[in-house]
C-alpha cells in the first residue's frame, strides 16, 4: 500500500509510519473507474465521515492529504464520536526487537543529528513495527517522543504501556502510536525490578496492576506484592494504593499479563502453575494448567475473548506424537479443553526451525501469532478458518545479524483516538478514593 501512514501536510503529531510489503498478489492491471463528480460531489458531509471512519488506518491518513476538511478530521470532536461508535476493531499486532544481552524489550534503534560546532549527537529512537494479519502487511513506526529508559510491556484498547527500566519506582508511560500521544501515570510506591504488568483500557476507565520483582534490598529480588492502578469516568480512583499479596511460591518470570474478562492471567513455573488476578477483588488464584509435567514453551494469550494456552507437548515415555497443542480455559475456570492441534507435517518442520530454543506467542481476537526466539521464523494461527500459514519476515529488520531481529509482540488494536486518557489529566482535581470505599 503506496504511501501509507504517511502525510505531505504538516503535523504537529510525531508518528512516522513506512508501509511494509504483503503476500498478497498484486496486480499490474488498475481499473480507472470514471466517477461523475456531480453526483460524488452532492454526497452529504455526514454519509463521507461514515464511509471514512471505516477505512482502514493506512488509508485513513493517506485520505487526509486529499483536502483540508479532511485533514481536520482528526481534531474534529463530532468526527471522533462517530469513529469510536462505528469503526471496525482490527486485531492487529504491535512487535519490537527483543534487547539481545537483558531480559526486557527495548528500541535500540539511533538517529544522528547535527550538533554545535559540526559535532554530532546520537538520539535513542524507539522503533515498532505494526503487523496486519488481515493484509499479511508489515509497517514501521517510530516512537520519537517516549523518553529513553523506557520500555514497552503491555497493551490495551489502542495504548502501548511504557515502563521505567531503572530498578526502583516504575514510572509509566501510556503512549497512543498512531497520533502520537502521551499520558504519564503516578510513579508506582514499592521499588521493583522487572516485574509483570497487565494493562485493561475500557471506554470510561484504565486498570494498570504491577507485580513481582519487589527489591527488598539493593542485591535481591522476591515476588511479594502487588500493586494497582484505577481511575474511571465516574470519578473512583485508586494511584497505587490498594495492594496485595503473591499466592505463596509465586515464581513469576518477568514480562506482560493476558487481561480477559477483568482479569489478569500470567505463568507461573515453579511449581508450574496459572496465575489468575481479579482486578475487581483485587486477589489472586491458583489455575491448575493440563499435562504440566510434558508441556515446553508454554505461552498465555487472549482469543476470542477467551484465555489460551498454546505449549508444545513432549510425551517422550507415551506413544503419542509430539506436537503443539492449544487449550482453551472454560467457563468454570478450572477446566482446559484441547481446541486445536498443529498439523503434524507443519510441527516437524516447525519443530526443525525452532531446534529447542524455544518460542514466544501473543493472541489477539481470531489471530495467534508464534514467534520462534532468536530468529525471525513466526507462524500465524486463524481460530476461525483453522488456518496455518508462515509469516513474511519483517522487511525492516537486518535478518541473520547477530540476533537482533528476534521479536516480542503484542495484542494491538489501532485507534486514531484515545478519549479515556482525559481522565488522566484530571488527577489534580480531588476525586473520591476508589480504595476509600472499601471495607
């Protein structure tokens, strides 16, 4: 797609977007379709706003070069109402390169710009790249304004979390890409390391919970606690002060929450185990995961609503063939149901490609993609066609150079307007306490 994501006007918003390429065919062949502009231009402003508020977000800022009217669209109040009622949800995919010497994501991306006296100055740049599982099509997209010492870690209703990598008191960024807006949240109360983070953006109100990696001294780490963050449309608040405690043996490995139906689900592998948080109750479960003893790799993700687990499964002393399975969590709770199961022709060449190391995945709506680490191999799942198929490799990464092209992803649904971070400017306003009303 020619052009996409990018804009000959002048913004004042920073997104810098570069189309990437797809699998799909593409023809030589272009209809020109001759369209009578007496009819076109007698179209009401109203019927082109709906049509508009449908496009795609490629096409939606290619069409602001078009008029004036059209570029003011995204500052138009009445035109974002009708976007957020009508616009389709895309479930797309936000992946940046995984920093190869630490545990944690970074954008290791640099610009050079001129300095004083012909000296030069190195400026960090975090970079993503946007990848549509519906075209097949990769984008690129800078973050110019998130300040360095930051990294990405979760994502919800069209906003990247950001979170401080100096151990101590997490500040975090919650970063729209496509328009290039910033809302900083309270610096968390207890100093952490790396811990896990799950984000929940609704309509009207944003959840944030931090936990483990509690540096109880300067030289060591334990999961202890938890923190959270709330804030709503009807004026409830809570800047990190309700807390609780990690089930006992919590051995979390640092990294992002799967949110589904007001909860927070993470891995935790010793003894291996799933852990739940109920963001309204603000406590944690135990959810027994099925065939623990034989399960590599295992990875939680978001599915149609639903809570999966996909995990390859070694039953090296059972006459059953290796494979990569998928389980979906019932409604009780404490049941997994077997919903899918990978061709096994597919997993022997997959299998091949991953050679042990082992592989990440992320979910969103009828999409699961399964990146193999340390390349740039991904396999992408439809829940609903039941269909397999590889991934292009992403064509703004340098493959096969030192490692730096492996990826880390996350559930992306691309918005050009974020409301719900209003709410974030009102803090100095006195609220009444969400944590006030309990008990």
């Amino acid at each position: 797609m020619e052009g996409a994501f990018s804009n000959s006007m002048p913004s004042h918003f920073s997104y810098t977007f570069t189309p990437g390429t797809s699998s799909a065919y593409v023809t030589d062949t272009v209809t020109n379709t001759w369209m009578d502009t007496r009819i076109w231009s007698k179209l009401p402003q109203s019927l082109i706003d709906r049509v508009i508020a449908f496009l795609p977000p490629p096409a939606f800022f290619r069409a602001r070069c078009v008029c004036k009217r059209w570029y003011s669209l995204l500052f138009s109040n009445n035109f974002l109402e009708l976007y957020i009622q009508i616009s389709p949800r895309r479930h797309w995919f936000l992946f940046f390169k995984h920093k190869s010497l630490k545990s944690y994501i970074c954008g290791n991306n640099s610009s050079t710009t001129p300095g004083s006296g012909g000296q030069t100055s190195t400026t960090n740049i975090f970079e993503g790249y946007l990848f549509d599982p519906y075209d097949i099509a990769w984008y690129r997209i800078s973050f110019p304004l998130v300040p360095s010492g930051f990294s990405p870690a979760a994502a919800s209703g069209g906003l990247i979390c950001w979170v401080s990598d100096e151990a101590g008191a997490k500040s975090i960024i919650l970063c729209n890409p496509l328009i290039g807006s910033l809302s900083q949240l309270p610096p968390t109360l207890r100093p952490r390391l790396f811990p896990s983070t799950g984000l929940k953006v609704g309509p009207s109100s944003i959840d944030v919970a931090v936990a483990g990696d509690d540096l109880i001294s300067p030289y060591a780490v334990k999961n202890l606690s938890t923190e959270s963050f709330h804030i709503d449309a009807g004026g409830f608040y809570s800047l990190w002060g309700t807390t609780s405690s990690l089930p006992r043996l919590c051995s979390l490995e640092s990294g992002q929450m799967v949110c589904v139906d007001d909860r927070f689900y993470c891995m935790n592998y010793n003894p291996f185990s799933v852990l739940a948080y109920e963001i309204a109750a603000n406590s944690w479960c135990k959810i027994q995961a099925p065939m623990r003893r034989f399960l590599r790799s295992p990875s939680l993700v978001e599915s149609m609503e639903k809570l999966v687990l996909v995990a390859a499964v070694e039953k090296s002393k059972l006459n059953v063939p290796k494979s990569l399975r998928l389980w979906s969590l019932q409604a009780c709770g404490t049941t997994w149901v077997e919903i899918e199961r990978m061709p096994q022709q597919l997993y022997q060449q997959f299998e091949e490609l991953e050679a042990g190391h082992g592989f990440d995945c992320v979910g969103h709506g009828e999409f699961i993609a399964i990146i193999i680490r340390g390349s740039d191999k991904a396999l992408l799942f439809d829940i609903l066609r039941k269909a397999w198929q590889w991934i292009p490799p992403c064509p703004y990464i340098n493959h096969g150079c030192g490692g730096d092209d492996e990826l880390h992803g996350f559930a992306y649904e691309p918005t050009v307007t974020t409301p719900v971070t209003g709410l974030l400017d009102q803090l100095t306003i006195p609220f009444q306490s969400f944590s006030g009303l309990i008990g």
